[in-house]
C-alpha cells in the first residue's frame, strides 16, 4: 500500500510543533514518546501500521479548532480518530500527521426524549448512547458490531451499519445535527433538533467522509423507543439460492424484518463449533429471521415467515421461545468473526454490496476463486439489503499467503461491482479498497468527489492518502477550460 | 420568448451544457416545471427541460430498488409501485394544487432536487435518506455518477445528499435510482378532538416516544379542521389531533388501541379507517388546507423541534395573523399569511431564532420570492462553505443561478 510521501520538512519540525500543541492541550493530551505512540500505529485493520508524528487528544471544541487552524497555517496533516476500531485503515497514521484522538470527548451532553434526541460528544461509543437512554426504554438504532467500543462520531465518519439497517436506517439515516471543526478552524453547526435544515446537505456528505471534510465535535441523535418485544427465527436451506430466495419472498410479502442475516455452511460450521448456538449442521445456508414490535404482531409475523419459508424449501425452522433462545440464535452469528478468527491464523473480513438475486452467482464464483487461491472462505451476510462479508482465511506466517488473500478479497469486491453492486456497504473504502475505486469510478466521478473535497480542505491535510487512489491539487481539480463561443449548439430538439 | 432545449438523451444534455458553458449561458433547468414556484425565480438565457428522459429502466421489486429517468411522472412511479404492493416510503408530497395546478403532474427528479417529504417523514426519512444514486453532467459539462442501485453503501463520498435538495443548481441529473418499500398491509388514524395547540403537541410527542411506530402525527387548530374534505374532521366543529398506524392487521389493531388510551387524558377519541384516513395524510402532505380559497395567501414550511412548534405558532399567528397547522408532531409548522411585499420574512426567522430550526418560503408571487431569501439565510461561514460546493459543481454558475440564493 502505497501512502503519500511524508514531508521531512515537517518531520524536522517534530519538536515545534510538540510545543505549539502543548501550548494549546496541556498535561497528557499530546503524547511524543514512541512506546505510548505504538498504541496507535493501527485501526482495525491490523495489517497496516505507521507511528504516527505525535498523538494530540483535545478537550474542547475550542481546542480542536486552535489545533487544526496551526496545522492549517503550518502545512502540518491531521488523521482524525475515533475509537480506532474501523476496519478499511481509516485512521491508518501517516508519519508526518498528527493522529488527533477525540477519545476525551466522552459526555453525553443532552437527552431530550419529547424531541426524541439526544446530544452527545463524538467520542461517546455507540452503544454509550443507549445505555444513556435505556433506562427509560430507549436506544439508538445502529448497531455495528463493534458498537461496545466504536465511538459516535467514528460512526458517523463511516456511515455506520449494524444487522438493522434495513428497517432502521443507516447512521445518516439517524444524525441530526452535528458540530464540526474545518481544517482552518472554523466551527460550523449543521442542523439540529429540527429536521431537514435548507440549503446543502453538508451532513449528508459529512456522513460517511472518512475524516476527509473535518473534525466533528458535537453529535445529535435520533432516538427511538424500544420495541415492545422480539422473536427470531432459524431456518436452514440446501443452497444459499433457495435462502436468497426465501429472503425476496419474505419482502415481497411485505415483510421487512427488524434483520434477516445468512451463513453459508463454512460459517454455520465455524461458530458453532465456538458458541454452541445450536445451529443446523446439515445445512447449507442458515437465515436468522428477526421480528420485532408489539407482541402480537411479532407472532403474526413470525408465523407467516415460517410459512414463506416453508414454501421456498426450508428444510430446518425454529422459533425462539424466549428472550434467552433468541439471544442464543444471535449469539453465533455476533460472533463469526472471532469464531472464524479461531479457526484461521488470520482472517481478511471484506465488505460489499450486491444486489441480492445475485447471491447464487455471486457465492458460485467465490467458491471457484476459493480454489484458485487456496485460501477458505466464510460467508455472513446481511441479507436484507444485500452487504456481503466474506471472511478470507490465511496464515500471515506462509509466505506470500498475505498477499494471496488480499488479492482473492479484491477480485470478490470487483465482482461485486460486476454484478451491479459497490465496493463497500459499511465498513469503508479507507486504505484497504482504496485502489479499487477505480473498479467503480471513472476519473471524472472522483474527481468530482474531491472537487468536494477541496470545498472543505482545499491544502488536502485532512487524512490525504485514504479513499482516493490518486492525490490531485485542488488547483488543478478547479481549473477549466472553456473554449468562449467555439462549441456549436446542439443538434437537440428545442422550441 | 426564452428558447427551449430539450434533449432527448444523456448524451444531449451534455451536449448543452458544455455549449451553455462556452456561451456563459445559464441554463434554467426542470422536469415538467411544476415547481417553478419553489425557490427563487430564475435568471437564464434558456430553458433546459428534461421532460424526454422520463421512463422507468429498472425495477425489481425483490431488490427494493427502482432506476427511472429524472423526469419520469410521479403518477407513473407510483402505478408501478402499486401494481407491485410497494410505494415511495417518504410520502413526497405533491405540491400541485398549492400552486393552482393539478395533481401527479411533478416527477421523480423533481421530487428528489427539492428533497420533499410528507408526513411520514418522521418514521422513514426524506427523499434524500431514500435517494441511493445517480448519473448526472456537473455544471462543468462533465459526466459523472454517485450511489449505486444497492441500498448500503459507502464507497467515497455521498454525493445523493448533496443533489437532494439542491433544486438542479449543482448537476443535471440523467438517472436516479431510490429505496422503494413495501405499503403496509393496514393503516389507521387515531383523533383527539379539542385539544389546544400545546396540548395537542404533548400528546404527539407521548404517541411519537412510545413504541407503537406512529407513522405520521398532526395537529389542525380548530379554523383549519374544518375545512378538511374529510367529515369526521370538518364535522367535529374544534380542533384535531390525529396520530396514524401502519402494518399487518393485528398490529395495527393493537397499537390503535394503546394509542387511544394514550389519547383518552387529553379530551375525545375517534378513529379514521383506510379511505378517510389516506384522504386525510393526504390534506395534510400537500398542504390542502391553504389552496383553494387560500390561493392569495403566502405559504411558509417552518421545521423546529417539536417541543417548540405550539410556541412558534402562536408567535407567528400574534405577529403576522394568519393560520397554521403541525405535522411532524409538532415539528413542521405550515403557516399561510396575507400576502405582504417581505412575507413577513424578518418576523418568522426572529420568532424561530432561539429555539432552533428554518423557515422556507414555498408560496409567493415571482416578484416577493426575488426580493425575500426563500430559503433560510445561512451564517456567514457556512453559506460560504455551501458556495464553495456550488463552484466545486458549477464554477461558473449555468445551472438554476440564483434558485437558491442570490447570486449563488
């Protein structure tokens, strides 16, 4: 992985900058000394590491903005991070960037249940805003499966998913208002407790930026009431077809499932051996099936998926019976990572979207690309809305298998953009897909997306190097050439 | 009179819009045109009309994905969601009869760049949380593309937030793809009558924080329910709160029931049932209560927190005169005044200043919509950011100049 050269002109400046910090965040918050630096070399995704220039962790919104506004007049870069738990290498340091940690930014500031709100600093973890909330029967709606450490505001830099996406929403689906820092300092509040504020959606390009557009500092969120009760159910499948099919069938009813997840054998196989969930292990495909809402819609429902699935060839059905059975159904799925993580040395967890009719063809080819890189591979599957994690299983150790992996994971996510679908549903381009955007995106489409870019950072010291493969000046991006009065009017209809 | 271009393809529309680029021609740019009323008017040498790229490309209703050209008609969407038991979950409202033209006349691009929604909005989301992806020429007469036609996403960043709601000032949208859903099995309305404003708000935010998944919350004071065309409201001689259910047909019954002993401290309780009850989300989506004989008046969308709503709207009735009525639960205050050469701009945007929130004007004569920011004035670092991202699309300003803001 290719990262853009560090500037030893502001390596030399180690030191300067260190007291123009600590000038501005006193005591602990700008950390030097390289044992505690190694702390964070890495985000989630553990195969890429760099020791950052130096950590600074502020306090304050006022902090931040005195911190970017120095980087900005001194040409220092700035890798934003939250809990450091995403997966695509997001917060992936660079050497000559400070790595700004809003880990202090931890108090939730505001509940507001009439509005159905809640305000809270961007280093809050996701589920931290629940348990805020839960104690009067709310909770916040995403829910990555990292949400017992991923901070809101990491979150929102992502666009968070989670297993109920579907019906709830996205994180931008679930963001409000925000209070946000540029790269020259400027402090910005984009909407609020009101929804839909005119003119621009800033915070709809800010969700999911990757810490490219700037630093957030002050989170609002929707909140919901808990529903009235949940039941899941299992049902097992002779070929992962028959349970995307079931899965249409469902939603086709009309159904939409509070979340509908899948596994294939590989994956059923892995996790019950690990949490003993009490999984079919003659199946091919497992769905979990989740209803939820007032009890005796949830029972209605439940039967009449059981039903559809009968029809579409369920060779294995059971309802959860209790809160117990049904927290057991999910326990192996919520823990396919680390099951798989058991079974392999190393696992790669890719990430992509296809259109669920695709799913047959989709696995098909996976298993062919499986043998030709002799490298297992486990599938779970957000099967609502069609994001697909394969699970590539290799051992850093044997030489060359690293790169094996990386290389099978980038011919699943182009045949994800083959077949109609995107490179990334939750977790991020990042580092990790960085250079297959151009899989996806014609030059002039991300071109286009860094003309955003240089709305909000036109020097490029937020983040540079992550997302987009190519680093382009945002003079040139700018510059135009119009040809005054030499193009011919268009041979199109007009009146 | 201003020349019309209207191509027939993508490929034309980039096509005018580099020849409008050489020529530093602005572009007015639109669908079918029914919303020409919304936004500031717009100064331009010629008219880009998209009414040939209509049509829908693909639509699997398995997929819950639906791909249509930019001016495909409202009305076509949605007969082809209906043929399939699905619908535009955001309830886009129609803005027809508020600008004294018929119904199911605006289209998909339409309803995307202003970014419209309806009652639901507060369950499902806006346009822009349904808006997945699209194909465009950037006002630097370039093609380009944002999104997909799957509904989870995150690959670079989320261009379809910026275009929804830009009123076409950024891009030329060829191709849209949205998140369609299936229509709930069962839907009913639970009124209160009599309530006042406050009350009547309280009891929203009671229903909208329980668990029963209310899928839209209104309040008409007593002058507007009884216009409604829907008896049970017209008839009910003071005011109306009403709270509507959607899902399977037990649920529904069930959640009816608590929603009305929900209801029940805070005066009478009555039900509506499947055709009065979409009449009535209907009335309240497109503003029904200020067309017709309210024609002359002016017509303001203002979004606060719902807990601030009832204060709001009895600030503007005290200063302004006028009618309101609430959707959103409080949040969304329609507010139709006598028509004045400012609106009463200053008044609303004083009135909403400390709690939080916008005021946009959706109704008045060309001539007040270029003299009053329609949209809701921005500080000064932000709506210089929002420049940027114009220029970021559009440097030299050929698409929709001024529809937004002066001079932008």
């Amino acid at each position: 992985m290719l990262m853009p050269k560090p500037d030893q002109g502001v390596i030399d400046r180690r030191a300067e900058i260190i007291a123009a910090m600590r000038a501005i965040v006193p005591g602990e918050g700008v950390i030097a000394d390289d044992a505690m630096l190694r702390a964070f070399e890495c985000d989630g995704l553990m195969a890429y590491r760099q020791l950052p220039l130096i950590v600074v962790l502020p306090e304050t919104t006022a902090q931040v903005s005195e911190i970017l506004a120095y980087c900005h007049d001194n040409g220092v870069k700035i890798v934003p991070r939250g809990a450091g738990t995403g997966l695509s290498g997001g917060a992936l340091p660079l050497a000559d960037a400070i790595t700004l940690g809003l880990s202090k930014f931890n108090q939730v500031l505001d509940i507001d249940y009439a509005n159905r709100c809640a305000v809270v600093q961007p280093g809050v973890t996701n589920l931290g805003v629940t348990k805020a909330v839960e104690g009067d029967g709310f909770y916040y709606a995403p829910d990555p499966s990292s949400q017992i450490a991923c901070s809101i505001g990491g979150n929102i830099a992502e666009n968070s998913g989670g297993v109920h996406c579907l019906k709830y929403g996205l994180t931008t689906n679930n963001v409000l208002g925000v209070e946000m820092v540029l790269m020259d300092g400027t402090v910005l509040r984009l909407g609020g407790k009101h929804l839909d504020p005119g003119g621009y959606d800033l915070l709809g390009v800010l969700t999911g930026s990757e810490g490219l557009l700037g630093v957030i500092t002050e989170v609002t969120v929707r909140i919901l009431k808990k529903p009235e009760t949940a039941r899941a159910v299992l049902l097992g499948f002779n070929s992962s077809e028959e349970g995307g099919d079931c899965v249409a069938a469902i939603i086709n009813a009309g159904i939409i499932p509070g979340g509908i997840e899948m596994m294939d054998k590989p994956a059923i196989h892995a996790t019950e051996e690990f949490v003993h969930a009490g999984y079919p292990m003659d199946v091919e495909a497992l769905l979990i099936v989740e209803l939820d809402g007032p009890k005796v819609e949830v029972d209605y429902l439940i039967e009449r998926v059981s039903e559809i699935a009968k029809g579409e060839g369920a060779i294995y059905s059971r309802i959860s019976e209790s809160e117990e059975e049904r927290a057991a159904f999910w326990s192996g799925r919520k823990n396919a990572f680390p099951a798989v993580g058991r079974i392999s040395p190393d696992y790669l967890c890719m990430d992509g979207t296809i259109p669920r009719k695709k799913l047959g063809l989709v696995l098909q080819r996976m298993t062919e690309m499986s043998d030709k890189y002799g490298l297992r591979v486990a599938n779970v599957f957000h099967a609502g809305d069609g994001n697909l994690h394969p699970l590539i299983m290799f051992d850093a150790n044997q030489p060359g298998e690293l790169d094996r992996a990386e290389e099978f994971g980038a011919d699943i996510l182009k045949l994800c953009v083959e077949v109609g679908g995107v490179l990334s549903g939750e977790h991020g381009i990042g580092v990790e897909k960085r250079d297959l955007m151009g899989e996806m995106f014609t030059e002039d489409d991300l071109k286009q997306q860094q003309r955003v870019k240089c709305a909000f950072d036109p020097d490029h010291h937020l983040n540079p190097g992550k997302v987009y493969p190519t680093l382009h000046r945002c003079a040139e991006l700018g510059r135009m050439h119009i040809s005054r009065g030499q193009v011919p009017f268009p041979d199109i209809p007009r009146f | 009179m201003t020349e019309i271009l209207k191509p027939d393809t993508a490929d034309q529309v980039l096509d005018a819009v580099k020849w409008a680029v050489s020529e530093a021609t602005p572009l007015d740019v639109r669908g079918t045109g029914t919303k020409a009323g919304f936004g500031r008017p717009v100064q331009a040498g010629r008219v880009l009309d998209l009414s040939n790229l209509a049509g829908i490309t693909e639509y699997d209703p398995g997929e819950l994905v639906l791909t249509a050209g930019p001016a495909t008609p409202m009305a076509e969407i949605e007969q082809a969601l209906a043929e399939a038991n699905q619908e535009l979950a955001f309830e886009p409202m129609d803005l027809g009869a508020l600008y004294g033209n018929g119904a199911g006349a605006g289209t998909l691009g339409g309803v995307i760049a202003a970014n419209l929604s309806g009652p639901r909005r507060i369950k499902a989301g806006a346009a822009r949380d349904h808006f997945l992806g699209f194909q465009a020429v950037s006002g630097r007469g370039e093609v380009f593309k944002s999104g997909g036609k799957v509904m989870k996403n995150v690959t670079g960043f989320d261009l379809s937030k910026l275009m929804a709601g830009s009123f076409g000032t950024l891009a030329v949208m060829t191709q849209v793809s949205v998140k369609v859903l299936p229509r709930p099995e069962k839907t009913r309305t639970v009124l209160l009558m009599g309530a006042d404003d406050t009350h009547a708000v309280a009891a929203l935010c009671d229903a909208l924080g329980s668990s029963h998944e209310v899928a839209g919350a209104a309040h008409l004071p007593a002058s507007v329910a009884q216009r409604s065309a829907v008896g049970y409201v017209s008839g009910a001689g003071t005011a109306v709160t009403a709270v509507r259910v959607e899902g399977p047909g037990p649920s529904v019954e069930h959640r009816c029931k608590s929603l009305r002993d929900l209801f029940a401290p805070f005066g009478a309780v009555e039900e509506l049932h499947s055709h009065n009850s979409a009449a009535f989300w209907r009335e309240i989506r497109d503003a029904a209560p200020f067309t017709g004989d309210w024609q002359d008046h002016q017509v303001w969308r203002v979004s606060v927190p719902p807990t601030a709503g009832p204060i709001v709207g009895q600030h503007l009735r005290a200063r302004l005169g006028g009618e309101v009525y609430y959707d959103w639960g409080g949040g969304l205050i329609w507010f139709a005044l006598d028509a004045r050469s400012d609106a009463g701009a200053a008044d609303i945007r004083r009135v909403i200043r400390d709690c939080g929130g916008h005021a946009t004007l959706v109704r008045a004569t060309a001539d007040v919509r270029q003299a009053v920011a329609v949209f809701q004035p921005q500080p000064g670092p932000l709506a210089d950011l929002s420049k940027r991202v114009k220029e970021a699309f559009d440097p030299e300003g050929i698409l929709n100049p001024g529809r937004m803001t002066a001079g932008v």
